[in-house]
C-alpha cells in the first residue's frame, strides 16, 4: 500500500467520522464504488453508509436528460464503454453492459430498502446487471437476489411495493436533490463534503500519496497528449501526464490543439462548464482544487474565463520544437496558477523571452494559422473530443483523471495492455 502523506483539504477533519454512498444501479461506475469504496472506508476507519436512490428522480430535478448516453456524441459514446471496461479490468471486476442498458431500477431499489439495505442484497443487484446482464427489477432477480442474502422473497415482494416503501425511496431521493447530489455514484465524507464519480476515491481519502515505484515498462513507447491552454484539467493533466513517462520510461509527444474547433466539430458548446447544473459547477471548482492538491501543483481560477489561447498555441507551435514544453509549462503556469491575461502578446513575450521578437511577428501568418488547423482536424480524425485526451497503443483516453489508466496500461506488458 502507498504511503499517506499530508491533507490536502484543509476544510476537513481527520480521521473521518462518516463515508456515505449515494447509488442507483443503472451506473456501471456506482457499481465500480459498491466495490472499490469498501477498502478505502476500511482505511479511513469509518463504516460505509449504502444511500439507494433513483437516477432519474435526480436527473429530472437537475434538467438532466434520461439517458445520457444517447446524448453523447459517437465518439465520447465509445469511449465511455471503453472507460467502463478499463475501469472494471483495473480493479478485477468483471463487466458487461447489457443491449438494453440503461434498465428500470425502481423495484430493485424498492427491494432494496426493504431489506434495510443489507449490503449482500446491494452487491448481488450490482453483480445481477453488471457481471450478468439480468433485469435487477424483475421479480424472479429479485427473489433471487433477497433469497441468497437470507431474506424470505415474498416477504420482499410484498413490502417492496408498499406506500412506506415507495416513500421511502422518494424520500431518500429527495434528500439526495437537497444535498447537492446530481449523479452517480456521490459520497459524502462527514454530511458536507461531496465527491462525485468513482473515480474520485483518492480524493475522498483526503490525503496526498507518495507516487508509485518507477518501472522501465513503458520503455520505448509514446503517451500522445493532445491539449489546450483554455482547460484546467489539460494544465493539470500535461504536468502529471510527464511524471507518469517519467515513472514508466515513456516519451511524451505534445500535440497542441484549438479546442473550441473540436468542440465545434462535436457539436460541443464552447464552455461546457455553462452547461451544467448549479451544483454541478460547484462541485467542479472543488474537484479542481483537489486535484491540484492532490497532485501538488499551485493553482487558481482565473478571473478571466473563457480565455483566447489562440495566440498562445500558435506561439508554441513557432518555437523549436525544444523549447516548447519549458513555454507550453510556463504558459499554463500564467494562466491557471497566476491568473495573467495569455491572450495579451505583452505577456506572450515575457513568456517567450528571447524568442519573442522571432515568434511574435509571425503570430497571425498564414503558415502557423494553417499548421494549428491541421493539428486541430487530426485530433478531430483521430476521435478526440476534449482535453486532455492521451493516446497509447492507438487506445484514447480522455481526462486528466484517466491517467491512472495511461500508467496502468504502460505498466504492463503492450500484448497484455
């Protein structure tokens, strides 16, 4: 097990007094955190609460669409398949999302609450959709899945369908609204701090983790990183993304990108941060700030927001190709961490030093106009639809928050990745 190392929320408490899941069984990543948060509460010292509710109740109270996945463009919808099975095979569970995803849950949940949500009964539901490809809310998985816990199943089916239980889950669905929650799975670590996704364990824990022992597995292979000045999560992402080849013997190769030409490209809003709900934005300007404590990196938000990075990216794409990580770093640092204006050519040529009498005047030609375009439709051809978006052995990952994966994958063996 990695090392502890120091807090890196100074709002909370330590040790915990409470871990509480909020879970529908119609998310593959809730069911991922049925799993994956018993060692971490385990860890933290604290019991781990079970809080059923409906997805759809929630969804519906934040204007969500029903069925997400039928929103996605052809792209991102293929990657979160392949997100799902990665995240599955990284923790050994097995995976398979069934043709008539997203099923009903209501019952199961009802069945659920029925059952005090005895823990046996949550992880046969989960194992019942997701390692079986079964209807969690039929009643022969139902009585299944209550009579191998120990319950009488008509008992359940009776109880399940009664006004007090009904209530009950309008009730805890409810206070999950109240609460701030908007998908699934959500923690929360003593009432107040809300986690979002399972893929935000390591947050939850609320402390820093020496990096993992280098290996020369990676050796000879590439991470491709295509990013943008303009995403938070890229400026995360291009710093951690080094020390992953740095931990594993792989090269990095940078490829600048315009994203709001990829975005248009998906049918994209310009900001997605606009899109989302109250709660949600919330909840990312705190994900934000964990993660650049968790990675020890300074940041801020700035107060200019959306920024130009047009000019910036075809500065960098102007200076040799030796320079333009040491600018590419220097940039995002101006940006996300000193809140300067990277759209101004006075701070671009700060920036540049020397080599800005070479790069500011070719700024607006016609030949780095044309060469960030090409950079830009190749990531577009290549299925990129956000930043920062990593490729390995031809496999796309997106988020700064899947390079976990990235170094799982260069960790092993190709023919084994």
């Amino acid at each position: 097990m990695l090392a502890l190392m120091p807090a890196i929320e100074p709002t909370r408490t330590f040790p915990a007094k409470s871990l509480e899941l909020y879970f529908d069984y119609s998310c593959p990543y809730a069911y991922i955190a049925s799993h994956t948060a018993i060692p971490v509460a385990a860890r933290m010292g604290v019991p781990l609460t079970l809080r059923p509710f409906l997805l759809g109740g929630v969804f519906q109270a934040r204007g969500t669409p029903q069925n997400l996945m039928g929103t996605l463009s052809g792209g991102k919808a293929a990657h979160n398949l392949a997100d799902m099975a990665r995240w599955a095979k990284h923790h050994g569970l097995p995976l398979t999302v069934p043709p008539e995803h997203p099923r009903k849950t209501v019952n199961a949940l009802r069945a659920t609450l029925a059952c005090d949500v005895d823990p046996k009964v949550v992880a046969s539901f989960f194992h019942a959709y997701w390692a079986l490809g079964k209807d969690p809310s039929a009643d022969e998985t139902i009585a299944e899945v209550v009579r191998g816990a120990g319950f009488d199943p008509a008992v359940v089916l009776a109880r399940m369908t009664s006004p007090e239980i009904k209530e009950a889950l309008k009730r805890e669905t409810d206070r999950a609204v109240a609460r701030g929650v908007f998908g699934a799975p959500t923690f929360f670590v003593d009432d107040t701090h809300l986690y979002w996704g399972q893929d935000r364990l390591v947050l939850v824990e609320g402390e820093r983790r020496e990096e993992p022992a280098p290996t020369d597995a990676g050796a000879g292979r590439v991470v491709e990183a295509y990013w943008d000045y303009s995403s938070p999560f890229a400026y995360l992402g291009m710093v951690e993304v080094e020390r992953v080849a740095a931990r594993t013997g792989a090269t990095v190769v940078s490829r600048p990108m315009l994203l709001g030409a990829v975005f248009k490209s998906v049918g994209q809003v310009n900001v997605p941060l606009s899109t989302f709900s109250p709660e949600r934005q919330a909840h990312t300007f705190a994900d934000l700030t964990r993660w650049a404590a968790q990675l020890g990196v300074a940041y801020t938000f700035p107060t200019r927001f959306p920024m130009s990075s047009l000019k910036a990216l075809r500065a960098t794409l102007l200076l040799p190709e030796e320079k333009r990580r040491a600018f590419r770093d220097a940039v995002f640092r101006a940006y996300w961490a000193d809140d300067r204006d990277i759209a101004d050519e006075t701070v671009l040529g700060e920036l540049l030093g020397e080599d800005a009498s070479s790069v500011l005047p070719r700024i607006a030609s016609p030949e780095v106009k044309a060469e960030l375009t090409r950079a830009t439709e190749e990531a577009v051809a290549r299925g990129v639809f956000g930043a920062p978006t990593f490729v390995v052995d031809g496999e796309l990952y997106w988020g700064q928050d899947r390079l976990v994966l990235v170094e799982d994958r260069l960790r092993r063996p190709r023919e084994e990745a």
